[in-house]
C-alpha cells in the first residue's frame, strides 16, 4: 500500500465515524490527521482531491453538483497552494536574511567598538543607538602619545549593510593613520580621498572630527557636512552652535577642510551629535533646536555620560519610543 493509499483508507474512516454519530473523538482524530498533513506536507489540493475520493466512495450517490463544486474547489485550492507555497517560500528567505542581518548588527558593535577615554581633566559621555539593527552611524576615539584626545563623529548617507561595511572602512583608516596626523583638518582630507577611490558614488558621509589638547584646553575642529554640535558656555549658561564648513566626505577628491579653535574653560561644555538628534520628528513635525537645548540645559549639571543617557530617554519619550533616525550624542564636559 503507498502513501496516497493509506492516507485515504485514514481519512476516510474518520470521516465515517464523524458521518455515523459526530462524536468529539472523530474532531479529535481529525486534528491528528491535518498535523501528519503538515509533516508529511501534502498541499491543500492534494487533500481537497482526498476528500473528493473519501466522499464518492462512502456516498456514491451523491448528486453530480456537489461534486461538480468540488472540482472548482480543488482549482481554487490549487491556485492557493501555489501562492502559499510561494509564501512560505518568502518568508524563509526573509528568516534568512534577518539571521544574516543580526549577525552583520553583532559584527558591527564589535568592529566599531571604541573605548571612552577616562581622564581627570574632561568627562566624556557617549551614547548610540540603531533606529533599525544596522546603525549608519559611529564615533571614534583616539588618545594620542602627546595627551591629545581625538573624538570624530560620522554619520552615512544611506542605512543597512553597505552602510555598516563603509564605516567599518572609516574605522580602519583612522586607526591606521600615523599619530602625527591629528589634526581634524588633515584627518578629514585624508578620510575623503579614502571615501572617494573606495566608496559608492551614491554615498558620501558626514563626519565631524575634534582634537582636545589638554595643556592649553583648547578643542581644535572640523567638519565634512556634519550637524553642527554646540558650545556650551559654563559661566553664561549659554550655548552656541560650533558651525564649521566642509564639503561632504567623497563628493571631492581635493577638497579642503578649514579647522576652527575654541577655548574651554572649567564648566563648558562640548556636545556633538547626529542628525538623528535634531532632526527628532514626533507628531507635530521636527524639534525645535531650542527645545533640544532646553533639554541639555535641564541635566547640564549632571556627569557627561548622565547627560547623553538623559537627553536619549527623553527624546525617545517623544517620539514613543520608536527611533526614526539613528541617534548618537556625545558629550564632552571640562572638569577642573
């Protein structure tokens, strides 16, 4: 006897035995039979012809019409066999792909990891958080032989993959660069010739790059398209944009990069961010900068990592706790 065979003879007793007295063991039985269906996967057609055989043969007087809808039901079933094996077809694909993703999301955090200097004379907070797994942006620390901290922030143009293995590129030539190239203006150039000869023409990259030379307290920058970040004055309570011009990281093989200089006193404050942060959406359209800044000032007295975490849980309340953009604010705060 072979499979199509004993699956008849199966099928068609329970259907006897729910015909004759429709007892909760014949459902039962039934329930049964539709699991071996699955792990033997017989498709919906297959088993509308089963029923169609059980049924001629245990009432085969039956009128010709029903049967004759049984026939157009076996060709609807078979058009939806087809478009649900199709689907389920897609949707391993899809747990394929979302496998790969969560594994590329875990390579990513490891790749880009950076390590948060500790020093006495600046307090440093950092914070990044993924809108999606794949985050299209990163920061990067460096501290120098000479006691100068290097901080960059970058952000791609463009989300997912291609974004993550860019970035795993920026964090590779930084780190290969020689440490007498420290300062921001040379480490964008250099950058942008990489980004340039290596990098899709469809995505450049945002990148704002600072040096902090502790024996004067003074924060050299530069910025390659970046969101401008701001300057927050301890003595005044005031803040300011730190805005700086540059041209986009790959758009310009020869392009130059200005660096900008700013004294920092016990108190002030550095923040810089992504567009992720002020560019926040929630239902009544994007937030107004003096609204972020409301916020910063609302924990400025706090230690630098508080500030980056704080600002984050509010800004996520805003937006009910669903990120639209990546989001990436780093703090950097003068101690005494």
């Amino acid at each position: 006897m072979d499979f199509r065979d004993a699956m008849l003879d199966n099928y068609k007793e329970i259907l006897k035995t729910y015909i004759s007295d429709q007892t909760e063991q014949a459902l039962y039985l039934s329930e049964k039979f539709s699991r071996k269906l699955l792990e033997c996967k017989v498709s919906p057609e297959e088993m509308i012809s089963l029923h169609k055989t059980s049924v001629m043969e245990l009432e085969p007087d039956l009128p010709e019409s029903l049967l004759l809808s049984l026939d157009i039901l076996l060709e609807v079933m078979m058009a939806y066999g087809l478009a649900y094996r199709e689907h389920q077809s897609l949707r391993t694909i899809q747990r394929e792909l979302i496998n790969e993703i969560e594994v590329a999301a875990s390579m990513q955090q490891t790749l880009l990891g950076t390590k948060i200097p500790s020093l006495s004379f600046l307090d440093i907070g950092a914070i990044s958080v993924p809108a999606k797994q794949m985050s299209g942006d990163y920061y990067h620390f460096v501290s120098h032989e000479n006691g100068a901290i290097s901080v960059a922030i970058a952000d791609i143009i463009g989300k997912g993959i291609p974004a993550a293995l860019c970035m795993s590129m920026i964090k590779y030539s930084m780190d290969s660069m020689p440490d007498d190239s420290q300062a921001p203006g040379d480490v964008l150039e250099r950058l942008n010739r990489v980004v340039e000869q290596n990098v899709d023409p469809t995505m450049f990259i945002t990148m704002f790059s600072g040096l902090y030379y502790p024996e004067n307290h003074t924060f050299h920058y530069s910025s390659a398209g970046h969101e401008p970040g701001f300057f927050y004055n301890g003595e005044k309570g005031t803040f300011e944009e730190l805005k700086a011009k540059g041209l986009l990281l790959g758009v310009d093989k020869k392009a130059k990069y200005n660096e900008y200089e700013r004294k920092v006193e016990v108190g002030d404050a550095i923040l810089l961010m992504s567009d992720g942060v002020t560019e926040c959406r929630t239902e009544d359209g994007f937030l107004e900068v003096d609204t972020l800044i409301g916020y910063i000032e609302k924990y400025i007295e706090l230690g630098a990592q508080d500030i980056a975490d704080k600002v984050y849980k509010e800004l996520e309340y805003l937006q009910d706790f669903q990120l639209r953009d990546d989001f990436t604010l780093i703090i950097l705060k003068r101690m005494a």
